[in-house]
C-alpha cells in the first residue's frame, strides 16, 4: 500500500518529538477508494465476518454520529452505487459501512462537560489497542498510555477538535515500526513483536494517515484512519527517509520507545540502518 502523505514529510530530519501538525485536505480524497480497495475491504470484510466483537461497536450517543457519517459516506461519492443501509440494528449499519470503505473510522462527541468522548466506530486494523476498551471514554483517558502526551497536547487537541469547520478533511500520519506486514494488530491475535533478534527483511514501516471531519448535524467528529505499510528496506533505500528514522529511533525518549515497542529491538535496528 502506498501513502498518500510524503515520506519526507512524515521522517523529517528532527529530533522526535510530539507534534500537533494537521494539513487541510478535501474530505472526498481521503475517503474515496484507492489503488488497494479490493484486497484491503477483502480483509475488512474477513475480520468484521470472523470478529465482529472486536471490530465493531456502537453506543446509544453514537448512533445519530454514525448515521450522518453514512449520509457524508453517499454525499461525497465514497461508495458503491446501489448500496443500502436499512439494517434497523446500528451496529449492521456500522459493519456495513466498514466493509464498504478502507478507512476505519471512530465517532467522538462531546459530553455534558464538554469532554470528547469515543462513541463508536470499526476499527478492523488497529495498532495493538482495542476498540471496545476506550468506548465511552474521553480522548484523555484514551491518550493518557501515550507518554507525554496529555501533558503537552492536551488543551490543544480539545481545542482543535471544538474549532473544526464542515467540508474540511484535517490529516496527519503518525508511524510505527512492527515485525509483520499485517494490517490487523489487535493484541488479542498476539503477534510476534520486535526484540533484539530482528532481521531487516522482519521490519515493517507502518503508517497512519489519520483524518479529522466535523459532523455538524450530530455535533460529533469522525476520525478515519488509513494505513500504508512499508517494509524496512524500502525506507533505507530512501536517503531523506532513512536519516529522518534514524535520527528519530535515536532521539525518542525512552518511555515513547517502550510505548511504541522498540525499545528492545532499538539498538538493533540502528545497527542495522547504520550499516546499509
């Protein structure tokens, strides 16, 4: 799968850090089928079939957001022609449109306080998290394993999210390295992970593209995310790549590195990139 986002811009030449960075995109372009439709809402389709309590829930204040999210899902072309959502239960219509779109998408709303909270989505390939843990919870609770995260970004992220205007895509990538080109990481299926033994051709590039859209009827935020994967060795062919990974694998604190879970491979790994 190829990212749509630049790989200079998503390895930039700086010391890592966490930014609150978002580009101003058309909403049609991120969620319009792309080069690997099929094979990507064939395996969407696969884990909705085969798990669908992993990758689909909804909760009653996330209903109305899902429904403008179908409603949005027609307007802007996104799908099929002759599909239809008339399953009475939100959840078939949630499933629905997750087998419909690559993107997998969760639905925020604020509370009574003010608070965004997850309300509901399809998360069929997440980052080793799962779905119905941060259901009904609000973004801090959601962020708070993020080292640093509340701390600095906090304030920012409620603000954004209160300040985004109709027909505006925001986006940004956020990355991580794995030791499997799966899409699906739910820490249930228990994959194998990065430790000191990997080998180049064992290291995946994976990237989020992420997408933040206003729901004005509903009042509520849908989040897409997008993933590309990229072996290692493509990310080292690329000089301007492989010097921003570099300089980030050597200047990401500590706690990040064990979130992420590279600290056991990270000497590894640099041995690796300073060596090709």
């Amino acid at each position: 799968m190829i990212p749509r986002m630049n790989l200079a811009d998503i390895l930039s030449d700086q010391d890592f850090g966490l930014k609150m960075r978002f580009e101003k995109e058309e909403v049609a372009s991120f969620f319009r089928p792309g080069e690997s439709h099929s094979e990507v809402t064939a395996e969407r389709k696969k884990w909705i079939s085969e798990t669908p309590d992993t990758c689909v829930a909804i909760l009653p204040e996330g209903i109305a957001l899902l429904d403008e999210t179908i409603e949005l899902a027609a307007s802007l072309g996104t799908l099929p022609d002759g599909q239809t959502f008339d399953a009475p239960e939100p959840s078939a219509r949630c499933a629905r449109l997750g087998k419909l779109w690559e993107a997998d998408f969760l639905l925020m709303k604020p509370d009574d306080k003010g608070l965004f909270r997850l309300y509901g989505g399809c998360l069929c390939f997440p980052s080793h998290w799962d779905l119905r843990e941060k259901l009904g919870r609000p973004m801090a609770d959601i962020h708070a394993p993020v080292p640093g995260l509340n701390e600095k970004l906090s304030r920012q992220i409620d603000g954004f999210l209160q300040r985004i205007k109709p027909g505006i895509s925001w986006e940004r990538a956020n990355w991580g390295l794995a030791r499997t080109p799966e899409l699906n990481l739910h820490p249930s299926r228990r994959l194998p992970r990065l430790d000191e033994t990997v080998t180049s051709d064992e290291v995946w590039f994976r990237i989020e593209e992420q997408s933040l859209v206003s729901l004005p009827k509903s009042g509520g935020i849908l989040f897409g995310i997008k993933l590309a994967i990229l072996p290692l060795r493509e990310i080292i062919s690329d000089p301007a790549a492989r010097q921003g990974l570099l300089r980030a694998l050597r200047t990401m604190p500590a706690p990040m590195a064990d979130y992420k879970g590279i600290t056991p491979a990270r000497e590894r790994l640099l041995a690796i990139m300073e060596s090709t």
